[in-house]
C-alpha cells in the first residue's frame, strides 16, 4: 500500500515539475496538493521503521518535495524596511460577496470596521448594489468604477483616494474594472480580479487564458500595480504562478500567511484553499494582511495594509 500510494504520489509531483495542467480534472487536483503529500510522511515513518531502504528514498523524496512546496506558504518572502514603516499607506478591503448573498449588513460593516481606503468587490449584482446603496456606504467612497451584469461576474471598486482615470478592462476575454489612483508614488494602477472557475474543459481554457493575459498585463505596467479578488487559483496552479513571475509579490506570502485558507468559508469545516489573492509590484509593501469574516458568502475578505515605498523599495 505504501509503495502504491507513493509511485502515485511521485507520478502526480511529474506532473506538478511539468507544469502539466492543462485538463480540467489535473487543475482541481492541484488545488490540494499540499494536503495530497502528507501520506508520504505516513510512508516515510513506515519505511525508516521497517528498514525499508528503497521506500524510505521514494517518501523521502516525497517529504523534501513537500517541504519544498510548504516554505514559500509559511515563510515571510519580503521583509518590512524602515521605508516602508515610515511610508504613506492605503488600507484595503477585498471580498466576493456571493452573488445570492441578500444579507450584506455584517459584510458592509466589516467594510466600515476596517476603514478602508480602497474596496474591491466581487459578485457585486444588481440586488447587492441595492443593499449598498441603501446602506449609504457608497456614499462614503467618492470615486467609483463598477461592472454591472446580472451573473455573478459583476465587480466594483471603490475608492476614498482619487482617480485620475477608470476604465472597464478586457483583460483575457473578462472585464475587470481598472483605475489610476494619485497617490504620494504617483500613479498607481489597480485592478479588480474575477477569473472563471477550471471546472471543465470549457472553462479551464478561460481560465487559462485569462491567468495567461493577466501575465502580459503585469509584464507591461507602466505603473504600480495592486491586483486585488477572486482569481479561483491557488499558488500550486502554474498559470497563477506565471502572473507572479511576471511582476508581482502575493501579500499573503510576503507575510508568511500563504495557508491562511479563503475558500470554502461556508462550510462546516475550515476553508481549504487560498482563490483570494492580493498582488502588489514591489513599489508597494504590504505591512499586515488577514483574513475577515465570511458574513454570508463562501469567500473570506482580505483586510490588508499597504505601504507606499515607491522606486526605492
């Protein structure tokens, strides 16, 4: 059994060192490769007990390869300078409300609770802009850019700091709201992130091609950049780590944070995986990132405190 779990285990890490995920059925696996790893511990300890000379190779392979994959998630990848403690900040809220979310009151006093300076929504439909307008919380956000449609694919960003320009993007086939922000840096580009769901081959292709787009955006920003939502991609996804070597640092990594898990969060059981991300260019550090609470969605928001370094961080 434990060499039958292990040859499997191996030939899913080829696939994972291949960067072979182009199925649909390959991605959702690799959404739970970190806990997909942990039998080899099991293989490993039975192995080195039994005096098991080969096994012991195989899983121990295995336990590097997870080790391996677990630093980036627990090891704070970009230290705070004294720059960025002394630096202006902006504090940010991300959340995927759930499109047939009707209960937003906990959700928009989560919003006021963080004091946030810039707001990125997902799944933000007609009846959820009614329950924000009602609220009078939009009132509070001067500047604003928001995608209307009726499916969950609706998204908005709000703003306390000004726009000095806002736009719908197309960016791999999705419309993502886009704004410049003045800032003490200067322009500052950000973006409202809703990618479709890999979960057929139909889908998977959007998926990828819009991670793929989303690269070439990162690629040539001509400014800073925080890309903030709902990427429905984790870190053990390589299109999703494309768009990071294309540019940008993850804030929950950056923190050593990288598990603290956004998805499924309506559940009776923890979430298991991060799909929510915040991404910044190295202009912008984030000095503190946690999770809110879900309120009514099956996403947990992002609160998160951004320092604006700019060219010398």
């Amino acid at each position: 059994m434990a060499w039958v779990g292990c040859l499997s285990l191996v030939g899913f890490v080829g696939l994972r060192l291949a960067n072979h995920d182009h199925r649909a059925s390959i991605t959702l696996i690799e959404a739970v490769t970190l806990y997909l790893l942990f039998p080899a511990w099991v293989a490993f300890g039975f192995a080195l007990g039994s005096r098991r000379r080969f096994l012991a190779v195989v899983s121990g392979f295995l336990v590097i390869t997870h080790l391996v994959l677990l630093y980036p998630e627990m090891h704070a990848g970009l230290s705070i300078s004294s720059a960025a403690r002394t630096a202006p900040s902006i504090r940010v809220f991300s959340a995927n409300l759930l499109a047939n979310n009707r209960d937003l009151t906990d959700m928009i006093e989560q919003i006021r609770e963080a004091h946030a300076d810039l707001v990125f929504l997902q799944e933000y439909d007609r009846p959820n802009r009614h329950a924000f307008e009602d609220s009078g919380v939009l009132n509070e956000y001067p500047y604003q850019i928001e995608f209307r449609q009726p499916s969950p694919y609706g998204s908005i960003i709000l703003s306390k700091v000004p726009f000095i320009d806002s736009s719908l993007s197309k960016i791999g086939g999705v419309v993502m709201p886009t704004a410049v922000l003045s800032t003490p840096i200067g322009p500052v580009t950000v973006l409202c992130v809703h990618l479709n769901r890999p979960y057929d081959e139909a889908q998977h292709a959007g998926w990828a091609r819009e991670l793929a787009a989303l690269a070439d955006f990162v690629r040539t920003r001509t400014t800073p950049l925080i890309v903030a939502g709902d990427f429905n991609s984790t870190t053990s996804h390589h299109p999703f780590r494309d768009v990071l070597a294309a540019g940008v640092i993850d804030a929950f990594r950056a923190r050593g944070k990288g598990l603290s898990n956004s998805w499924p969060a309506d559940e009776w059981f923890p979430p298991l995986i991060r799909i929510d991300h915040l991404l910044t260019t190295r202009e912008i550090v984030v000095t503190d990132i946690h999770n809110g609470k879900a309120d009514g969605s099956d996403h947990l928001p992002m609160v998160a405190n951004l320092a604006l370094v700019g060219s010398s961080a």
